[in-house]
C-alpha cells in the first residue's frame, strides 16, 4: 500500500471499512505521515494472520518506485523499525481509521451517558452481516411500509367518499407532510452515526432525553398499535376474499371520463360502522376524518432510518433512499386518485373494498393473496421493530421503570415483544379498522412533529457541530413541517391531539421528575448556552439598574482551619447562600484555594471541583464549584476577585466566615489574611458579608422567631436593607420581624430622625420598625452584663498594649520604621483606645437591644489605612463577642435599593 491508496481514488478522502469516510493527510501537512509499503504477495487472507508493522518516513525518503530504501548507519545510527509516535500516533491511527490495517479491534461509539468517555474512533462495525446499499436498505423497506393495507382496502374508498377533488388535496397535504419530515430527517441522520432506537435516537440527541423518552414511548405504542392495524387489514381482505371468488364486474366501468366527472366532488354522508353509506348510519365522514384514515397510509419513512446499523453509507443512503419513497409513493397515490376515479362509479367505490383486486388482471386473487401476506408481514415488522424501540430507550438507562426491558447489545428484547404483543392482541380485540387508525396516526404525526422540531432547533443555532452532509435543508421548511403535523393532528380530531400530548407532557414531566440525568449534547443545550451568550452582551459592561440588581455571592470555601476529610466546605455555607436569593433565583460562586503549583495540583483541583460541586447539588443551591490553584491563598484570592465572573455577572458580595478559632488556636497569620480579603474586595469594588455563628445558622426547615435587628451605622447603598427582606423570603425566616437601629448624637434630634427613616423605609416599600438610640444611652449601664464587657474591653487593651510594645522593640532593634504584617504601620495608641472603646459600646447595645434577635446585622467598619491587621482583629472580636449570629455588611460604591417604580 502506498500514500496514493490514502489520498486518491474517485472521492476526496479514505473510506475505511463500514463506508465510513476520512480526511487523508496530505504531503503538504506540516507533519507528514506515510504508511511503509506492504508486500505485494500480501492479501486479505494473508493480512489476517500477521500484524503489519507501520513505519514513519519522510516523504523524500521514498524512491521513485514507491519502494524504502535501505538505512544503514548514519547520524541517527542503524535502521530500526518503529512505530510512528508523532503528536501520539495511537489516538491519530483511530481517527484515520488505519486499525484495521494492524488488525486492532475498534469497537463501535456507544451512546453518550453520564460521566462515559465517548471514542471518536473509527472501525469495523461488530456487526460481521452484510451491509445493504440505498436500493435494498432504505428505498425497498421505505417503500414496501409506505404502500400498507390503507392503499389496498380503504384508498378506493376514500376516492369514492372524498371525490377525485379532495383526494388529490387529501395526497399533497399528508404528502408535503412526509416529504417535510424527510428533509428534517435526512439532515439530522446525516449530522453523525446513528445508533439503535431510529427516531428516538434523533429526537433524544437533539431535544434531550426527556422529549425523546416521551416521544419515543409514543412512536412505540403507534407502532405496537400499527401491528394491530395489519393484522385486522389481513382479516378483512380475507373475509371479503372468500365469498367473492371469480371476477368482479357491478360498477367497474373501465376508463372512462363520465365515471371521472361523477366522482369529482366529494360525496360526504353517514355510513355504518362497516363504512357502507347508510342514512341512519352513526358514523359522519369529512375531510377531517378521512385525513385521520388515509395518513397511515403515507407513515413508514423511519424504515431505513431504523436499519442504519446494516447500511454501507448511511449519510447517502438515508436521505436519497427515504426521500425518494416518499416521492414515489406520492405520486403512486396521485396516479391512483385518477385511475380509480375513473375506472368506477361512486357505488362501487363505496361498497367494494377490495377494488384493487376486483380491477386486476387476470388474476385478482393473486392480488387478494399478496394483501393477506403483506399486511401480515407487515404485522410482524412492527412486532419485531416496536420492541428494539422500547429496548433502546430501555438501555439508555433513563427511566428506571423501564429497565425490565433492558437487553444487551446482540441479544433478542423477549419481554419487550411479549409486551408489545400483548398491546397488538388488546387492540385486535376492538377489531375496527377504522377506529385504530386515527391513534395510529396521532402517535406517528407526533414523533414526526419531533423530528422536525429537532432539525429546526439544531438548524436555527447551527452550533459548530451541526455540520450535515445533507445539504438541502432550511429551519423554516423543517418549521413548516411541525406546524403542518399540529394541524393535521388538529383537522383529525381535536379531543385525540390533546389525549396524546397529554400523554407525552405526563411521560416527559415522568422522566424530569424520576429519570436519571443525562447529557447528550441536545439542542435546548446549544439554546441556553447562546440564549446566555446573548443575555451577557446585552447586559454590557455598564452598572446594573438598582431595580434589576440581583445578590451573586461569591461563597469562599477555605476554612481557617481544618474540615473533616471528604468534606469541601462548611455545612451551612449553602443554607447561608440560599438565604441570599429571593425564591431561589440566582447563582452562587462556591471558589476554594488549593495551595501549590498548578501543574503539580491540577487533577487535585478537579477532584476537589467534583467534591465541592456534589455538595452544591446535594444542598440543592443554585451554583457552580471553582477550585484555582494558586502559591498562597492571597495571591489565589487576588486573581479570583479580579477574574470571576463575566461582564455584568461577576460576583459582586463576598462572602467569608468569621475566623472565630484564631485566638483559640493560635493562628497568628489569620489578622493578615482576614484584613487582606477584606482590603481586596474593598479595592475590587466588592460587597463583603462576614457571617459569625454559622454552626448554628438554621437551615429551611427550622423555623426562627423574634426578630432581624438591623444596626444601620454607615450609608451602604442599602445592602443591609436588601439582605434582611431576603432573609424574610425564606421560611425559616419568615415569622421573624424588622428592627432597624439608628444612631442620634441627641435625644431632640432622636424623633425627627425616626420620622425621616420610616418615610425613607416607606418609600422603598420595606416594612420595619425604627429605634433611634442616642449616643448617652450607649454609656455602659451597671450588671453582669457591663462586667463581662469591661473585663473583655480590659482584656483587648492588655494584648494590643503587648503587641505594639514588641512592634517597637523589633523595630529599634532592626533600626528599622515600625513594621507589621511585612510592612511599614503606623499606631496612634489614642486612635486605637477610641477604635476598642468604640466597637466595646456597640457590642453592649447589641447586647442589650438584640440579644434575643434570630439574626443581627451590623455595618463592617474598614480596617484602617497603614494598621496592624492584629489590632483589627482585636475590634471585630469585641464587636462580635457574646452575639449568636451576626452577620457584619460592607456595601459598595452603588446602591443596590431605588424608591422609584
């Protein structure tokens, strides 16, 4: 074999065996690969016994009879045989589909579930049958499901009810519905290899699972109900058959021009429920009616589709084979519109209902003979085809009540055929022809509405991977196609349209509700992800109206200590994030710091990503995990607060834990973490929620009472306010009432005060109660309670004293400025001594007013410029000591509240 057997022939690229066509690598790639030559003695029969080896070689190593010359020596050393290892020859083998000249066994795709590694690999097919071609594969089953009992026993009939007028428009219409179809149809089995369940392999991959099970479900049960209409087709034709043997002349008026001006227009009238015209006859037949009767008739397109498995080339077969039954069967049905129109008068057509047989010649049993065994033959394919489609929908493992139908890749579905069966048999018993067909064609006109909605949706995003072969396809035309199938599901019978998209919305709501989760690519996918896309540019870069802000928290995950194993992140950190959503709508940025290298720790990271994203699911909290490696955690925190997020929907409130254990475990480097955050989310531009005592913040089911007390100190462009009506969303929040607490340097100035905060609340359309405290009441009254502040307040001076004391021995030590926290600081001990005094006063009035509150909510006071972040922590912890949950608010510079409509 040389580079021409990869390159030339009659098409563009290599066909592998199974017909299945690759891109040749060509000499003018920037890496060029060629296949040593093989021995000319070599055959089929001799390549299976040995394993050819493959070289790689530069093209000018080549001699000008194709043949290797022989390497000797050289810069490079001796000649050696070895195997092409360039950009990982292994994997480039599988998609130039060469395994098969190493004998190597590929096995086929298999569909895509969760979590499976899906091979893009080429191959011999497992099936070792002989491939079909268009004629024999698509085009002879096509047609031979096509032309069913409709046409043999009831298409003459039709003529003869409808006239030769409403025919010829009943034909075009369910014709134009099927070609449509086809057109949807080809395009998407072209998109890709096809696997077993035909229709709901199509319509699942394109609309997911949960369209395509329910779909699916449909199509079977037309086809089990199909069988059925076989079956009653063959007793009829013979019983009819039986009496009448012998030929057939009341009526039959050979070709003729009267008999063809007679049955122009349409005759409608009662009948009896044998479809012999009747006066008293309970039955009435439109063109509605006779729509629901005849489309069986044009049903049976998804017969090649069904057999892609045993095709040559499935992408060329399909849509010629499938697309040119349906124009031959068309224009079958036109060409007999007029023949039986004019070869017998309206009686005729009306009571005989084997008027193709009694025109035959010159032996109309024959054609008698030929009905009983196609239709039961046809009653067979669908017993046989009916239970591969519930067994394929069964194996894709989405509904669970459907695994008892589960069977393996080469095995017989028996239970689904006893199933099926058992369906047929049922419907047999009714034994009305005519009222079995209308179901049939509901079901059917339902999984082809599927069809072309899949090819419309997949046509009108054209996601990269929407790359048909079929060419000849349009979104309006597959568009047109769907609403054509809802209408003539509609003009059959309004009260059947709605019991049949009632059972697929109860099987598509069924599978949402009990179904396993899969991702297999579908188009509403493609949708939201540009529908997102899309949003995002809308939304610009330009600050949100207060009116449309909405609370994307971004959740820090690493803890100031150590969790149990297995355990990405606090418990309650979800309960706290869905607090912050109004009826759950929003998102929240669960991001955690691995600290390392990035190429060292990279699948930690994604293992970690996987733990903290199954803890977002299982606490059900609308989320996404992001893990970032980074070589400590300030620097990872930096780029997180700079990088997350796109446009308009960057996180814009960071949420961290309160580092309660850092006195307690001596975590000394926690003050300078904590106070970088802090500054970080300050410089960014970032809202910062610090959450004290969420062990023991409630979850949704523990309801809370008393009150969210609200102690509004600084302008923060109305977080706080916002987060409190939040809270009061949840249920276990919702019994709670609002307190909001407000600061007056004087008792005169306390009411005016209060009035100008209820008219303010007022506006903004927050129910709240206002308390005014003035700055004298905040003078620390006697008890135990003043005791415990003022020894914690005494505490906090002591320590502080002794951290600026060994601040200023190092630093005259070192001969150095004062320095902390690896840079230069500057103390005013004055400035201090008020800070501590200041936050032991507000713990006291916290204390004093809210000490029963279900949640407190406090102003963050900035760290101070040039600080120690250790003084700092001093503050916050006199401020938070003795309370039970508090939640500590910054906002930015924005407001997040309007008083205007």
């Amino acid at each position: 074999m040389n580079t021409d057997d990869l390159g030339g022939g009659e098409d563009d690229g290599y066909h592998a065996q199974g017909n299945r066509k690759y891109s040749p690598v060509g000499a003018q790639d920037r890496a060029v690969l060629e296949m040593a030559s093989m021995d000319p003695g070599s055959s089929a029969t001799a390549s299976q016994s040995s394993i050819r080896k493959v070289r790689a070689r530069t093209q000018g190593s080549m001699d000008s009879d194709g043949k290797a010359p022989d390497v000797a020596g050289g810069d490079n050393g001796p000649h050696r045989e070895h195997k092409l290892e360039l950009f990982g020859f292994d994997s480039l083998v599988n998609i130039l589909g060469l395994k098969s000249m190493t004998q190597e066994q590929v096995l086929a795709p298999s569909s895509p579930r969760d979590n499976e590694v899906v091979s893009i690999t080429g191959g011999d097919p497992t099936s070792s049958g002989v491939k079909m071609g268009t004629m024999m594969g698509v085009f002879v089953p096509c047609l031979q499901s096509i032309l069913g009992i409709i046409y043999y026993i009831r298409f003459s009939w039709i003529i003869g009810m409808g006239g030769i007028a409403d025919s010829l428009l009943l034909v075009s219409l369910c014709g134009l519905c099927t070609f449509l179809t086809g057109l949807s149809l080809s395009a998407i089995a072209t998109n890709g290899a096809m696997k077993g369940g035909g229709p709901y392999y199509l319509i699942g991959r394109a609309l997911g699972p949960e369209v395509g099970v329910s779909i699916g479900l449909c199509f079977f049960l037309g086809n089990a109900v199909a069988a059925a209409l076989y079956v009653l087709g063959a007793v009829e034709t013979f019983l009819k058959a039986l009496p009448s043997a012998g030929f057939f002349t009341a009526g039959i008026t050979g070709l003729s021009a009267d008999s063809f001006k007679d049955n122009w227009d349409s005759m409608y009238q009662n009948t009896n429920s044998d479809g012999i015209p009747d006066r008293d006859g309970k039955v009435y037949w439109n063109f509605n009616a006779l729509v629901g009767l005849f489309f069986p008739a044009v049903t049976g397109i998804m017969a090649g589709s069904n057999r892609s498995a045993s095709l040559k080339d499935t992408q060329r077969s399909i849509p010629v084979g499938t697309l040119s039954a349906t124009l031959v069967t068309t224009l079958l049905y036109l060409v007999s519109v007029f023949l039986f129109g004019a070869v017998a008068n309206r009686e005729k057509l009306l009571t005989d209902r084997l008027l193709t047989a009694t025109i035959a010649w010159p032996f109309p049993v024959v054609i008698r003979v030929g009905i009983i065994l196609s239709t039961l033959g046809a009653a067979l394919q669908s017993l046989t085809g009916a239970p591969r489609l519930l067994a394929a929908i069964a194996n894709d493992d989405i509904l669970p009540v459907l695994n008892c139908f589960r069977v393996a890749d080469t095995s017989e579905p028996h239970i689904a055929t006893l199933f099926t069966t058992v369906i047929c048999m049922g419907c047999v018993v009714i034994g009305n022809l005519d009222l079995i067909t209308p179901t049939v064609t509901m079901f059917f006109l339902l999984c082809y509405s599927g069809v072309n909605l899949s090819c419309f949706l997949l046509d009108l995003l054209d996601a990269p991977s929407w790359r048909p072969r079929w060419k000849f396809h349009h979104w309006l035309l597959s568009l047109l196609g769907a609403l054509l199938c809802v209408v003539i599901m509609f003009l059959i019978s309004w009260l059947f349209t709605v019991v049949s998209l009632a059972l697929a919305s109860l099987i598509y709501y069924y599978v949402s509700i009990k179904g396993k989760a899969g991702d297999w690519g579908d188009g509403f996918k493609s949708a939201y992800f540009q529908l997102a896309l899309r949003s995002l540019r809308s939304l610009g870069a330009k600050q949100v109206h207060p009116k449309n802000w909405y609370p994307i928290p971004l959740i820090f995950c690493r803890p100031w200590g150590k969790l149990p194993e297995n355990v990405p992140c606090h418990p309650k950190l979800a309960d706290f994030a869905n607090c912050m959503k109004k009826k759950g709508r929003g998102m929240s940025i669960f991001v955690n710091i691995l600290d390392g290298d990035y190429h060292e720790c990279a699948e930690d990271a994604k293992e970690a990503c996987k733990q903290l994203d199954t803890y977002i699911n299982y606490k059900n909290c609308e989320g996404v995990a992001e893990i970032v490696v980074a070589t400590n955690m300030t620097e990872g925190f930096r780029g997180i607060v700079q990088t997350m997020g796109l446009g308009n929907l960057k996180p814009n409130i960071v949420v961290v834990r309160y580092p309660e254990i850092w006195r307690r475990e001596n975590l000394k480097e926690i003050p300078t973490r904590f106070v970088g955050i802090i500054n970080d989310c300050i410089v960014a531009n970032k809202a910062v929620v610090i959450v004290k005592g969420l062990d023991e913040w409630p979850n949704e089911y523990q309801r809370q009472y008393g009150s969210i007390d609200l102690y509004w100190i600084v302008r923060d462009g109305g977080l706080m306010l916002l987060l409190s009506q939040l809270l009061l969303t949840k249920e276990s929040f919702e019994s709670c009432k609002i307190q909001v607490f407000c600061i007056a340097e004087e008792d005169s100035d306390a009411e005016s005060l209060k009035a100008d905060v209820k008219k303010f609340l007022y506006d903004l359309r927050l129910q709240a109660e206002v308390i005014v405290i003035t700055i004298k009441s905040w003078d620390v009254e006697g008890g135990s309670q003043q005791d415990d502040s003022i020894e914690a307040f005494n505490d906090a001076r002591k320590r502080v004293a002794s951290y600026l004391a060994e601040l200023k021995e190092a630093a005259k030590r070192e001969g150095t400025p004062l320095m902390a926290d690896g840079k230069a600081v500057v103390v005013d001990e004055q400035q201090v001594e008020k800070f501590l005094y200041t936050t032991l006063k507000l713990n006291t009035t916290i204390l004093r007013y809210s000490r029963m509150a279900a949640v407190v909510l406090v102003s963050l006071p900035p760290p101070p410029i040039n600080h120690p972040a250790y003084c700092y922590m001093e503050y916050m912890d006199l401020l938070v000591g003795n309370v039970q949950r508090l939640l500590m608010v910054r906002g930015y510079r924005r407001d997040v509240v309007t008083l205007f409509t």
